[in-house]
C-alpha cells in the first residue's frame, strides 16, 4: 500500500479494486488493484516516486480508447490522468496536459485562430494516449506537431524531450514506460471559422465511415505496408463474424464491436480467428493496433 502519509494529503481520487471497464471504450475488463487519478502534475510526481520506493507497478491510462484490459484485471497501480487536463496558447504553441481530450485540444485551438491540428479532429481518447501510440488520421498524425514532451520517469523526475526522427514510428513511440505529462503542439494562424469547418468535415466523415465512440476501440489492427487491415479483413469474408457480444463492426472490418457484456477474452478469441484468416487468404500478418494489459 501506499505510505499513511501520501494517501492523507492526496486530493485526487485513490481507491482499491477499482472498476477499468467504464473507463474503457470498449467497456470490457476487470479491476485495478490501486487506482490513483492525480489532481496535479505534482501530486501525480509524488504518486510515482512512492510507487516507485515501495516497489509496486504502474500503468497509466488515458482515455481508454485503445486499450484491452484483461478480464481478471490489472495487479499494481493504474494511474490516471483525467484531471490533468489544462491548454493554454504560448507563443505559437499549444500547451496541454497529457489528460487534455484531443477533441477538448481541437476546438480550443480552433476558437483560438490556430491551425495544424486538423488531423486529430474527431480522434477519442487524451493527448497522453495520443503521443504514446502516435495518433493520426489520413491527414497526419501527432508526431508532426509535437515540438517536445514532458516526460516523468519511474522514480517522479520530469525531463523535457525534443522528439528527433527515432522518437516516433506509425502508431508507435519511444514513450516506452514513462509517463507522459504535457506537451507543446505547433500551430499557424487560421481563420477560425474555416477550422470549425473542417473539424465538423472530419467528423462528419467519421460518422459515416466508423462506429461511434462506445463500445469499439478504434482500429484493432494496424495497417500493413500499402495496404488497409479493414480492407483485408473484409476481403477475408470476416465482416459479421463474433465471439459472444463481440463482432467484426460491419461498418468498419477494422473496429470490433462490444454489443454489451463482452468479455477481454472473446476479444482474444475473435482477433485469432481474424488474423489466421487474413494469414490464411493473403499471406499477411496483421499486428495489433490496440495495447493489451496482460
Ligand atoms: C471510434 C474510435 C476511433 C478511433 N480513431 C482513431 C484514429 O483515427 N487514429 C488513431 O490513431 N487512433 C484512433 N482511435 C484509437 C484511440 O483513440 C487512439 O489510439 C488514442 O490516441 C488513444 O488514446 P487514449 O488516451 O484513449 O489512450 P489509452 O487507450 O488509455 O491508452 C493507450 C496506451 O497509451 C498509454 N498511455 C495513455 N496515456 C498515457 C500517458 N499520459 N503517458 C504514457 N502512456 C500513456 C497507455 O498506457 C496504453 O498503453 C480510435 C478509437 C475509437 C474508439
């Protein structure tokens, strides 16, 4: 357990056996054994220097949105950085805290007049998630605007990192086990209401091509060189297939659908069956887009 001394003075949320399914989008997973939602960039170093001296694991969670959690749960900490969520314009650069919602980041920038974030419109989940897997869209991704990240390491320090060519790979980075706190996103000056425009146009085009936000986390599989996993998956005759609640989103081959009451390990069953498939007709091997906590 923590220190006495820590968990009196912690104005955040601190709970034991703690539910992750309703802090997932696909709403599927089992408990975390200590959950710590910091209500400060300091509070949340405190938590990981005292994780870190009494020897206990973490994992942080963003917004949920491309994360399998295992059906058990998750042993060690789960620390959250939903409150962790200010943006403020410096100098041609918007600053956010890693729990800032993407969405939450989009707009403000927009209202502000500063454009060159419109590959994220309508993308779920925080910044903190964003960078760790390198978000985007066919318009770009978060790599191409982030100027540097503050990063906490295990023992609570921060250091601020200035991504070079290494630092981000598609859906990937070298975030590895740190923790990422805030970030500096590059912006231009834009007419505002162009980037509404073309927020909703992003949006709008979402809605007709993918499920909503609920119930799916995003893509499941990564996309191979040159081509689309939903294409292939769909070319494989999977569209429609499930295990239990859980069904390849006939909308989107790429989406899995939990109609309620899924489980982590229909998910596992129903990625086999999917990926030994798309091996089978096509000789290719679909890597997994969505991180797994087990
Ligand atoms: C309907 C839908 C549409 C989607 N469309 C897209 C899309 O177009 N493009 C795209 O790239 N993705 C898409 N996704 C997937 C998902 O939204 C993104 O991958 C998102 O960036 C994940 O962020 P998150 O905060 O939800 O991270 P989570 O799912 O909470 O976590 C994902 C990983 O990031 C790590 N992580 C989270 N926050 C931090 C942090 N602060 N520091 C260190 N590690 C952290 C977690 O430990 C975990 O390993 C979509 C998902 C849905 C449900």
């Amino acid at each position: 357990m923590l220190p006495v001394a820590l968990q009196n003075r912690f104005k955040g949320e601190l709970a034991a056996e703690h539910p992750l399914a309703p802090l997932t989008t696909w709403r599927i997973g089992g408990p975390a054994e200590l959950y710590l939602e910091p209500a400060s960039p300091e509070e949340l170093a405190d938590a990981v220097h005292a994780l870190w001296r009494i020897g206990m694991p973490y994992r942080v969670l963003g917004g949920g949105s491309n994360l399998l959690v295992p059906d058990r749960g998750v042993r060690g900490a789960v620390l959250s950085l939903a409150r962790l969520r200010g943006v403020h314009f410096d100098e041609e650069i918007v600053v956010a805290e890693a729990g800032a919602l993407l969405h939450q980041i989009v707009s403000k920038a927009a209202e502000w007049g500063c454009g060159g974030l419109e590959a994220l419109a309508g993308i779920p989940g925080q910044l903190g998630g964003a960078i760790f897997g390198n978000a985007g869209s066919r318009l770009g991704s978060i790599s191409e605007v982030a100027m540097w990240i503050d990063l906490m390491d295990e023992d609570g320090t921060l250091e601020r990192v200035v991504p070079d060519g290494q630092f981000f790979r598609y859906r990937a980075s070298k975030v590895g086990t740190r923790v990422v706190v805030r970030a500096g996103l590059a912006v231009r000056p834009d007419d505002a209401t162009r980037l509404q425009e073309s927020k909703h146009e992003m949006l709008r085009e979402r809605l007709a091509t993918q499920p909503g936000w609920i119930g799916n986390a995003g893509c499941v599989f990564k996309n191979p060189d040159g081509d689309s996993a939903g294409r292939l998956i769909d070319a494989a005759g999977c569209k429609g297939w499930h295990e239990g609640p859980v069904a390849v989103s006939a909308i989107h081959a790429n989406f899995f659908e939990n109609a309620g009451g899924g489980r982590a390990e229909d998910v596992r069953k129903l990625t086999d069956r999917v990926r030994a498939q798309v091996d089978r007709q096509f000789g290719v091997e679909l890597r997994m887009e969505v991180r797994r906590w087990d």
